[in-house]
C-alpha cells in the first residue's frame, strides 16, 4: 500500500502530512507544522531572508527522517505566497530539493486555494454545500466556492505575516493600526466577492490554517493541541471577535501566557485574527466551520491521483 507525503513551505510555517493509502479511505501516519516564518521581510525587501531559508531547510532536514521512517514513496512540495513573491526563489528550491529529493512546486494562490478546498471538503457532505472555503495564510489568504468541485478562486495579499510588518508596528497594535490592517482586508474582500459573488451564497463557510485553528484553541484554553477537538468546531463570529478583542489590546509579553496560542505566532496572531473577524463582518456570517484538513490533504489526494493516472 502506498504512503505518500505533501510538504508545504508557507510564508508562517513548515509542514508535513504522511498517510498510507490513496483516495479518501487513508489513514494519518504523521502530521507535523514548525512556524518558520520564511516570509519574513518579504513584503518589503522581496527576497527570502537566508536566515529564514536555513530555519526551513533545518525543519526539511527532519521532515526528512520522518519520510525515510515510514517509508514514504511518493512526495509532493509546494511552497505558496512567500516564494511567489521573492526574487531569489530559487536559493529556497535549491536546498529543499538537496534535502528531499524533489523540488518544490511554486504554485498560484488559484492553485493554492483549489487544493485547499479538496483537502477541506473531502470528508464533507456535498449536501452541506456550497461551501466557502476561507484559508488564512501568513501572506495570502484564498477564498474557494463550489459544492462537489471548485466553482470560483480568489487569493489576496493578506496574511498574519503580511499585515503584522505592513500595519502592526507598536505593542499592543494602536486602534488607527488595527483599522487600517481591517480596511486593507475589507477592500480586498469586497472586491473577491464581486468577482466570485456565489460565495455570498454559500451554505457552509469553512475555515482553515494557523490563525483560526489558534483562535479555537485559545477559546477552549487548550494546554495541549487537540486535533479532534479543534477538527470541525463551529467558530461563531461572538467568540472570533472577543479573542481578537483580547489579543490586540495585550502586549506580546502578556499575549504568550494565552493557553492555546504558539509561542511563535504570538507575535502575528493579531494580524490573522484582522483576516478573520474582516472575513466575519464583510461576508455576514454567524459561524464557520473549522477544518484541520487543508492544503496538505489535498496535496495528497492530488498526488494520489497522478500516481493512479500514470498506472493506468
């Protein structure tokens, strides 16, 4: 039976997903994120810093060991906003393939977001459907509609990583800093949903990655992550707005003490938290349903699929 891997170099974080089996009846054999923060400075420098790029490589290094452990046979990379906006790319891709033994894929945020929402959606009831995908990433942010196959795709240019360094300069962020970081995410997505204006219509609206995965966990006041208590978890706008509250008007020495929030993402916690309660208010919803299944299940499902194409 086959096992197969997906890493995913985002502009916050590092991950991995390893399961043994193709199609949807597959089971976990590891999952593991370490917040690397590749996109540091990007935004304004647009180069990878070669400090970020060694914090990726030494996470790719034991990434590594765990493929080798379970007898991994068929891997798929990607790497997403922070890389789509670097000049030097390249350095990143180079010493990723040294280390894996295959080369990233730099992929479009339509691309980015299409995989998401497989991954988001596979375990779901296309009754349930349509669904809005929202995957708030550390320099981009997709929205994804369909019911049983991706309908419209848009990605925007904002992140926790993204709007921390543009908008979020003092501690805790002023209110004029928090507006502004708001306003940006506001227009962007007011503007996406012009363009895809099914995804006012969605049924369900499902949210993914770090910044609202933490948000769950903070308002549960988890010590430990708890995967099958933050895995569909009806996040309402009620709870995302008093976390944002609480975390902006904390200082970051105050904010790690938080149970539930990474010490990593303390400091751009805040900037994720501006995506998410502008998601809530621009498209008037009440809940989302949070997934811990995302870009790395579908990079998976789509890996799958390519091998089973290739065997006839």
């Amino acid at each position: 039976m086959s096992v197969l891997a997906a890493i995913d170099c985002g502009t916050n974080s590092t991950r991995l997903l390893i399961s043994k089996g193709t199609g949807r009846a597959r089971t976990i054999l590891d999952r593991q994120a370490v917040i690397t923060r590749l996109g540091q400075g990007v935004d304004a420098t647009g180069r990878l810093d070669p400090t970020a790029i060694s914090r990726t490589i030494d996470v790719l290094h034991r990434y590594k060991a765990a493929l080798d452990l379970h007898g991994v046979t068929a891997v798929r990379m990607t790497a997403t906003s922070a890389a789509r906006d670097a000049s030097n790319a390249d350095a990143l891709f180079d010493a990723a393939e040294a280390v894996i033994g295959v080369r990233p894929e730099l992929i479009s945020g339509e691309e980015e977001g299409q995989l998401s929402f497989t991954g988001a959606t596979a375990e779901l009831d296309p009754a349930r459907g349509p669904f809005l995908v929202v995957d708030i990433g550390g320099g981009s942010t997709e929205l994804i509609v369909g019911r049983d196959h991706v309908e419209g795709v848009r990605s925007l240019d904002v992140g926790c990583v993204r709007l921390t360094e543009k908008h979020l300069a003092t501690d805790p962020p002023a209110p004029e800093e928090l507006s502004n970081a708001i306003a940006e995410v506001t227009d962007g997505l007011e503007d996406a949903l012009r363009e895809i204006p099914a995804a006012r219509d969605a049924k369900t609206v499902v949210g993914l990655a770090g910044t609202i995965t933490s948000v769950v966990a903070i308002e549960l006041g988890l010590t430990e992550w708890d995967r099958d208590a933050i895995h569909h978890f009806r996040l309402t706008r009620p709870v995302a707005e008093e976390v944002f509250r609480t975390l902006a008007t904390e200082t970051l020495a105050d904010r790690l003490h938080n149970p539930g929030l990474e010490a990593a993402r303390a400091d751009v916690i805040v900037g994720g938290c501006c995506v998410l309660v502008a998601l809530f208010r621009t498209l008037g919803i009440d809940q989302m349903l949070v997934s811990e299944s995302d870009i790395l299940d579908g990079l998976v499902l789509s890996l799958a699929d390519r091998l089973e194409g290739a065997h006839g």
